[in-house]
C-alpha cells in the first residue's frame, strides 16, 4: 500500500490561499528571452486586443510616453510606446515613465476582469512607479474599457501574424 502526501497549499498570513505564482524553471527560462523580441511580441497582442479600444484622450496623453510592464515572478519586462494609432515595442528603457508591476496570475486577473485595479495596488499586487498622472490614467483606462473576457486563442501566433500581414496588406 503507497501512502499518498499531500502537500498542503501555500497560504499566507491572514490564511487565505497564496497567490499563484509561475515555478521557479519556468521563470529562469522566461527570465533568458531577449528583451526586445519578447517587447515585440507582445506589443502585437497589446495592439489587438487593446489598441482600437482607447480613447482619443488616453491615446494624446499616451503619445511619447515609454512604458514598462514587468512580469515580477517570470523576470520578464516588456518596454513599450504608444505611436500614432498604436503600441510599438521600445528597445530596454533606462528609466520608463511608467512602469507596472504584477504576478502573471495578478495580470490574467486583471485581463479577465476577476479583480480590479484597486485591490490589487492597494494590496501591494499591482505596483505602478513612475509617473503618477500616468499611472492614474492607466488605472482608470483599465476600469473603464469594455473589455470582452481573455480570449487566449486571439494570441496564438497564427491568428496573430494573419493579423499582421492582413494590416501590412491594408497600408
């Protein structure tokens, strides 16, 4: 007869279940992706799924700004910009005017409208540095985008590059 250990999950102080976070290979294999192809990449995502949904306003005050989305339990930073009608990837910035910080799990919270912006920074899950006006704008962006739920399949590379060369076609 085998004996069955079960491994009793993470919790925190208050008890409640700890946050997921990715395994640590995982995040030392993220962690080696060159900085600008993995900026690249998902900028091509944040264009299809956010980019056409911005307002006119958050687009101006956007234009110029560098922006950093850090992946704080993967080790990967995406260093963004916004350019006319959308995101462009950033060579690694110095100093981003903003940068935002979470868990995979705490952004796909995010994306998946399960929590909002000010749960998580208030508990210290969402971090944002840099500019605060910038900070706010985004905080409220994010609150009031209608965004459809995560469709994951909308950024597999297929539909994604079929995506790009339908736009390169159109311009």
């Amino acid at each position: 007869m085998h004996n069955k250990i079960e491994t009793p999950p993470m919790l925190q102080q208050d008890g409640a279940p700890a946050p997921f976070r990715l395994p640590a290979p995982v995040a030392a294999l993220l962690a080696r992706l060159p900085p600008y192809p993995a900026s690249w990449a998902f900028v091509q995502g944040l264009n299809r799924l956010l980019a056409h949904q911005l307002p006119d306003d958050v687009r101006a005050h956007l234009q110029g700004r560098s922006l950093r989305l850090r992946l704080l339990d993967a080790g990967v930073a995406f260093d963004f910009c916004w350019q006319g009608a959308r995101f462009a990837a950033a060579r690694r910035l110095h100093t981003p005017d903003l940068a935002i910080g979470a868990s995979v799990h705490d952004l796909m919270l995010l994306a998946r409208r399960e929590e909002d912006p000010d749960t998580l920074f208030f508990s210290r899950r969402l971090l944002l540095e840099g500019d605060t006006e910038l900070g706010l704008l985004f905080k409220n962006t994010l609150d009031a985008l209608e965004l459809p739920p995560l469709d994951l399949q909308s950024l597999h590379p297929r539909r994604v590059l079929a995506q790009l060369r339908g736009t390169s076609r159109a311009g």
